[in-house]
C-alpha cells in the first residue's frame, strides 16, 4: 500500500477517519478511558459534560445517587472528536442498535 493511501486511511497514523463505525469506536473508547456503563453513555447529554472542570455529571446511577466521573486527557479526547455541542445527546441515538449489527454486538 502507498503511503500516501495508509495516511488517507488514517488520521495521523493513530485514529481511523470518520464514518461508519466512528461512531461506536468512540462510544467503546469512552466507556474504556471513563467506566461508564453503556446506558449511561447512550443517555448522555452535552449539559450533563463539563469538559473545563474535567468531569462528567451524571444524575442516576445505578446506585441511585449522583456521582461526577472524572474525564482523563484521552477521554476528553473523545468527546473534543465529537464536537461541543450546548445541548442534546452526546451519541445522537440511545438506541444501542443504531451503533452495532445486531449479531456484532461487543457487549
């Protein structure tokens, strides 16, 4: 393969460009880089983000009790890649299936 043609492919030899799948790739990396649970991320919203102070506010848990889940620089990464937004949903979809083929599912 080109060299010219592997860096198309990527974006600075580290991140696969946008499109299919871009989406899930970030959905499965914050959860890694956060340890959010999977509803959690599909109902996060942009208010809910507070990238200055480095954290993320959630209001229910499974415990049932607010928490603030801390927001490391890879993390923040993510969500810089998915671009600032005042409101609405982070993942623009909290149906699962909008993100993996139903018999692809990873968790």
């Amino acid at each position: 393969m080109a060299e010219a043609e592997r860096r198309q492919q990527t974006d600075e030899g580290k991140r696969p460009v946008r499109g299919p799948g871009a989406d899930l790739i970030d959905l499965v990396e914050l959860a890694l880089f956060t340890g959010m649970h999977r509803d959690e991320l599909l109902e996060l919203n942009w208010e809910r983000v507070d990238r200055a102070r480095g954290v993320v506010l959630l209001e229910v848990t499974k415990s049932g009790r607010r928490r603030e889940v801390p927001l490391n620089s890879r993390a923040d990464t993510v969500l810089a890649r998915r671009g600032s937004h005042a409101h609405g949903l982070v993942f623009g979809s909290r149906n699962w299936k909008a993100y993996v083929m139903p018999s692809r599912a990873p968790w």
